[in-house]
C-alpha cells in the first residue's frame, strides 16, 4: 500500500503503511546518473568544439577539464542529493555554480601559464548552464508527480505534545510538494491527538528517573512504525538535557533526527545557524522591507508599468470600446481599494458588471462562495458577457498599471482588499498590508477565487515576509501561465 498523507481535522486513526520508504527509491535511481552525464556532456562537448575551432593547444585537455571541474562543483555544493532535486530554487544555485566554474577555469588558465582565453570558450560554457538547468527542472517536476503520487517519500515519527503533533500534521497536510508522510506519533503527556495520526506509545510529560527509557520508547515505536526519520517538537517538557539524550539514541540507531522550532513560512534564505557557549541560535533575517531592494523594487515597478501601457495602448483602447458597446454605461469601473499601510486609494478596471452591481451586492450576500472576508461568486448575475471574458483572462485588471504608475501599486504584491474586508480584519491579516498591493501575486497564479481564504491570507503572508526580486520574476513568470488557463477566473 502507499504511503499516506494526513489532513488536519478531527478522524479515526488510521492504519499504518508498513512498506518502508526510500526517498531515493526505484523512482528516484535515475536522478544522480542523468544529472552527472547531463553535466559531464554539457561542459565537455560545447567547449572542446570551441577550443578546436580556435586552434589552442591541448584541447582534450582542457575540455576535460572542464567537464570535471563543472560536476566537482556540483558535489562540492551537495547538488545530486534528493533534497536538491525537490528545491523549486535550484536554478539560481546552478547560476552560482556557473559562475564559479567560469572563475575556477579563468584561474586555472593563469596558473598553467597559458593566454588569455578566447572569448568564444567561455560562451561554449553556456550549454552547461542551459543543459543542467534543464536537467534540474525535469527531475525537479517528475519528484514533485511521484510525491504527489505516494512514491519517493519519507516516513517520519512526531514526537512533541498532543497540539504541536496537530500543528505540524496540519501544515505538512496543506501540500504534497515535501517528501515526508507521518506515519505515527509519541506525544509527550495526556493531552489528546486530534489530527488522526496512529498514537503508538506516550512519553511521560516529566523525564523519567531512569536513563534511556524515552530512548526505549521513541525507539521501539520507530522501529513498530518502520519510521525512516524522527521529528522533534521542542516543547515546556522535551528540551534542553531531556532532547540531547533522546538524539544521542536516535543518531546511535542510525536514524536522522529533525527538531522543528516551530516557525513557520519563513525563507532559507532568512535563516542563518550559529552558535555561543553550546547554544545553537537560529538567526532570522528580517524582510527586505526597506533600503535599496524596496527602491528597486518601486524603480522596476514604474518604469515596467510605463513600458506595458505603450506596449498595450491599443489593446487598451479595443478593451474600452468593447465594454461600453457590450452593455450600457462607462468602459472603466473605479473603486476605493485599501494599499499599504490602511491608506486608501482609487483602483481603476474596465468595467465587467452592470452599473450599479454595488447595490445589488447586498441583495447577494447569501451566495457568496468564498469562505473568508472575500464576495465571490461562480456565476455572479451582475457581470456581463463581455465581462466574463475580460475575468477569464484578467484583462479588466490592466487599467491598474496606471495605478502602478502612480504609486499605489506594485507590479507584484497581494490582492488590494476593499475597505468592508479590512474592517474585519484580525491583527494576522492586517500584516497583508505591510507592502504595496499588486496587479499579480502569488494568490493569482495558485488559483484564485478557488483558494480558500486561509490559503489566500496564507500566501500573502509568505509573500510579505520573504519578498525577493527573484520571487517576483518567478511570479511574473508563472502569471502568463495563469492567465491563459484562466483557472479560478470569475
């Protein structure tokens, strides 16, 4: 049977996989020889050619070269582990990993003695970017299908308290991107589990007098569960002295240990270990919020903006034309929208509803599909024909480049709210409004209108906390996408 992945919500326990699972597995053997021939022939072939055609001597030689030093840097960086095939971002570090290979031979050229080189052998080093680049995008997309498919995952015991064990089932539960499966639990104390994970043995909620007996335990119930790794949730009753000795059993068994400070939705990239006096401290980076990326960031969003509208002007102008001949009343729609920091502003959209749809949104209120602060409607009788087809593939949006332009906007940023949905706001959701709002974010290219509230609060949340100039390349990347399937449009 496969392996199964557990949803956050009061069940009945349920039974327990008894195959173990091998992260590398049968699906996965394939990843590390594809990757290192893709990288051996991708820096080999390209530069010998070059090399040739330029008449340098040696050129076995220094295609050689090249091709070892180009997957030396790869295990060297810990590129051909499991873990790095399922990183969504491992085509920046195969940029670093370039460019460090283009350094590495420059230096090795000096060393030997040889000439400056040719421009043309460094541009045949760009087959091994394009080639290994590729090559991460392929694994990394067939590993996410098999984990989404029950294969290549890692069974994994919690051991914490009763609501730390359901906090951790919850969040894993909210996606299939990770390669862990619960498969059991060992809660420390009485209190209850109610995410439905199988309760194997408790751990007394104070350390026992006697040496080893949470060893005993944690382990006789990983070995009962075949459990590949454990999970720690440090807690008031399992730290400091009671932890070590639990991982000195553990590691002794040969099993890894994961310890989850219980931060959530915070980047790698944030995240920096050091230590003092035997502590081990976790420094967290704040957001980049302020200085040169945020003027960056407001630079790029102006001059993009100015560059989209006379790039769509005439689209613009067919857009507006056909609104006012589609129904009776004016081509765009404004409405106050709330921005960054509560400020208010006036959005601007080709209009997709009759004119006074703002009235009859009160006589709607019963139907409203979204489970949050949000009004949203599958098939809302106020929009127009030719306002369904502006949703489907969110052209009614671009009127707020204008906004982009004028500061109120961001090409990318959370959905601008109204200000009913403030007011009921809670403190959380008020952190939404920390940046810029945009014309795209990540709720408009994960689904829309069909993300549940919690998912949409969720994702902006992330966005705020680990904004990045590659994250919004990504986004903007992922938004043609979106728009063309037209998926959660309405």
């Amino acid at each position: 049977m496969r392996p199964f992945r557990l949803a956050a919500s009061r069940q009945a326990p349920l039974s327990v996989p008894r195959r173990p699972a091998h992260p590398e597995g049968t699906q996965a053997r394939w990843y590390g020889p594809l990757s290192v021939g893709v990288d051996l022939a991708g820096a080999a072939l390209p530069v010998a050619a070059a090399i040739v055609e330029v008449h340098e001597p040696h050129p076995l030689r220094l295609a050689a070269a090249a091709a070892l030093m180009w997957p030396l840097i790869r295990v060297a960086g810990k590129r051909y582990t499991p873990s790095t095939w399922g990183d969504g971002g491992g085509v920046r570090a195969v940029l670093r990993d370039w460019l460090l290979l283009v350094g590495a031979l420059a230096t090795l050229r000096v060393l030997c003695g040889l000439q400056s080189v040719p421009a043309e052998a460094f541009t045949a080093l760009l087959p091994a970017l394009v080639l290994t680049a590729a090559c991460h995008k392929v694994v990394h997309r067939h590993l996410l299908a098999a984990r989404r498919d029950g294969r290549c995952l890692r069974h994994v015991m919690v051991v914490g308290e009763g609501p730390t064990i359901d906090a951790v089932v919850g969040q894993l539960a909210q996606r299939t991107d990770h390669e862990y499966v619960i498969v059991g639990c060992c809660p420390v104390g009485e209190e209850e589990v109610l995410s439905g994970v199988p309760v194997y043995v408790r751990l007394p909620r104070e350390e026992p007098e006697a040496p080893g007996q949470d060893a005993a335990t944690v382990l006789g119930a990983a070995d009962e569960l075949r459990a590949d790794m454990v999970f720690v949730v440090s807690g008031p009753h399992l730290s400091g002295e009671r932890l070590r000795r639990l991982s000195w059993a553990v590691h002794d068994r040969g099993r890894p240990i994961v310890v989850l400070p219980g931060i959530i939705e915070v980047a790698r990239r944030r995240v920096r270990l050091t230590s003092a006096s035997g502590l081990t401290l976790l420094h967290i980076a704040p957001p980049l919020c302020r200085g040169l990326p945020a003027l960056l960031k407001s630079a790029v969003d102006r001059v993009g903006a100015l560059l989209l509208i006379v790039l769509l002007s005439p689209l613009l102008l067919l857009l507006a034309l056909a609104v006012r001949l589609g129904s009776p009343g004016p081509a765009f729609y404004r409405q106050i929208r709330v921005g960054q920091g509560n400020t208010t502003f006036p959005m601007w959209k080709f209009r997709t509803m009759v004119v006074d749809a703002d009235r009859l949104k009160e006589e709607l209120e019963a139907a409203n599909e979204n489970d949050g602060h949000m009004f949203k409607m599958r098939r809302d009788p106020r929009v127009t024909p030719v306002g369904r087809v502006l949703r489907r593939y969110s052209l009614d949006e671009l009127p707020q480049l204008f906004n982009v332009l004028l500061g109120h906007m961001s090409l990318v940023g959370p959905r601008p709210p109204v200000p009913e949905e403030v007011a009921k706001y809670n403190p959380v959701e008020q952190r939404r409004l920390h940046v810029k709002p945009g014309l795209t974010g990540l709720w408009q290219v994960s689904g829309r209108s069909d993300l549940s509230w919690h998912e949409t609060v969720s994702l902006d949340l992330r966005y705020v906390d680990n904004w990045s100039p590659s994250m919004d390349i990504n986004v903007m990347a992922r938004t043609v996408r979106a728009v063309l399937n037209g998926q959660g449009a309405y």
